[in-house]
C-alpha cells in the first residue's frame, strides 16, 4: 500500500483518470479496497489468485459461457465472465463497486497435454472496469508482462548483466542507464516505428534499425559487403520523419530529464 500511495503521489498535476494493470502479486484485499474507494476511482484488472472456491466455479461454467479467442502457439485460449463473490468479507449492498471475474481456460490444440499432464489450464482476472470481458482481458494482458521478461531484455540484450565496476554506485548507475536505454527503446517502438515492432526486442531493433550500414560477408572465397537493402532505407527514413515530426518542446524535455536522471545517480553514487 505504501509503495502505491508513493506512486499515485508522484504522478503529474492534471491527471483525472488511473488504471492500473497487475498480476497476482497485487491480488491482496487491501489493495482491491483501496482501488475501489469513491475518492480514489482507480480502475483495475488484475491476475486473481485461484482459489479452490474459484476454481470450482469455474469447472462449473457451461460449454456456452466460453469465448473463444484465436489459436496462439498451440493452444486455444477461452474466456467467459464467472458469478464469484470474493471472500473478503464485505457483504454490503452498497459496496462501492461490484468486481468482476473473468476466466481463461487454455487448451492445447491437438489435444496434447501440458508439461503436468493436464489437458486444461485455469486463470482469472478480477476488474472493476465495464465493458466487454475479452476486451478487458486483451487490455490486461497489455502490461509489461512477467517481470522476468524485462530482467531478460535488460541483461541478456543490453548490458545490466555486464557490471563495469566492484563499487555498489557504480553498478546502481549502470543498471538504472540500462533501463533509461530500455524505457527509451520502448517509446522508439511506440512513436517512430511501425505497428509490426511495437513488440520488437533491443537485438532485432539492432539488425533492422540501428545496424543498417552493411554486412561484411564470405562466400565461396570471396568476400562480399552487401549494404542496406531500399526496405531498410526506407524504414530508418520513415523512423527519422516521425522523430522530426514531435514536439521540439516534448524532445527537448525528455532528453533534459534522461540527462538530470544521469547527473543525479552520478551525483549520489557513495563511490564514484
């Protein structure tokens, strides 16, 4: 509760609206009140813990219930909205809102089983938002994911893994220039991009944007550069046009706060 009363505190003047998007790690109670409370009108999906109540609710749902989604690696993902009433001991008429769950049910295509020999995996997300249920789910799964998807990309794509240094304040400066680089990676991908590399990686950026000049290659005894082909030309152009097109004011503020966040971890690092 501290760590979000902290976040909500530090978010800019003018904000009228928060959602929040989480995995089960935030399926606590308290947090579910706080999020509910009229002053605060936080909308939410997160990931519910599942419950044997739950579950048997869920395995109770009828063939019709189910959604179908389209097949995605191998598996066929479902979703139906379930009537479950948490045990959080609130029974009042006048809750401040009515939560909603939503279940997931994944099953493999042909019909194989799971890696623990189930045939079927359960989920739920539990909201306060309205609205269509698959939508929700959609939006929810919209998060920066597991955060062990990050803690990949940071050491094994860029440099985090990779400490310059046996002093603690220099690596906490390398580390957090290496989610800078991360954070900035992602707003180039959102921005200057096209849609089919919003999900695009720190290495195949590297390959498609940033690595373009030329290849030097060897075949057959010989040895060949082959340079940009006119689609990659096109795209560093096409990125290019839509950085020149922001706001210079916009630019020119987020390059001042990455420069004052370096200077400043410099400035506080204990040993250098």
């Amino acid at each position: 509760m501290r760590f979000l009363e902290r976040t909500v505190a530090s978010l800019p003047p003018g904000v009228t609206q928060i959602f929040v998007q989480g995995d089960s790690a935030l399926y606590e109670q308290e947090v579910l009140a706080c999020f509910e409370q009229p002053e605060h009108g936080i909308g939410y999906a997160i990931s519910s813990d599942m419950t044997p109540p739950l579950r048997a609710k869920i395995g109770r749902l009828p063939e019709s219930a189910w959604q179908r989604e389209r097949a995605d690696h191998g598996a066929i993902p479902e979703s139906a909205e379930v009537s479950y009433v948490p045990e959080d001991g609130d029974h009042r008429k006048d809750r401040p809102c009515v939560r909603r769950y939503l279940a997931i049910r994944i099953r493999p295509c042909q019909g194989e089983r799971f890696a623990d020999c189930s045939t079927v995996k359960h989920f739920a997300i539990v909201t306060n938002r309205e609205g269509d249920g698959l939508t929700l789910i959609r939006w929810h799964r919209e998060k920066a994911g597991t955060v062990e998807h990050t803690h990949h990309v940071l050491k094994n794509e860029l440099a985090a893994a990779a400490l310059p240094s046996g002093k603690f304040g220099v690596n906490a400066a390398w580390v957090r220039l290496n989610v800078l680089t991360c954070n900035l990676l992602s707003a180039l991908k959102r921005v200057a991009l096209p849609g089919e590399l919003s999900e695009a990686r720190p290495k195949r950026l590297g390959f498609l944007v940033f690595n373009t000049v030329g290849t030097v290659i060897q075949h057959a005894r010989c040895t060949l550069l082959r340079l940009t082909t006119a689609a990659q030309q096109a795209l560093v152009a096409l990125a290019r046009s839509h950085i020149l097109a922001l706001s210079p004011r916009s630019c020119l503020t987020a390059c001042g706060a990455a420069l004052r966040m370096a200077s400043a971890l410099l400035d506080e690092s204990p040993n250098g």
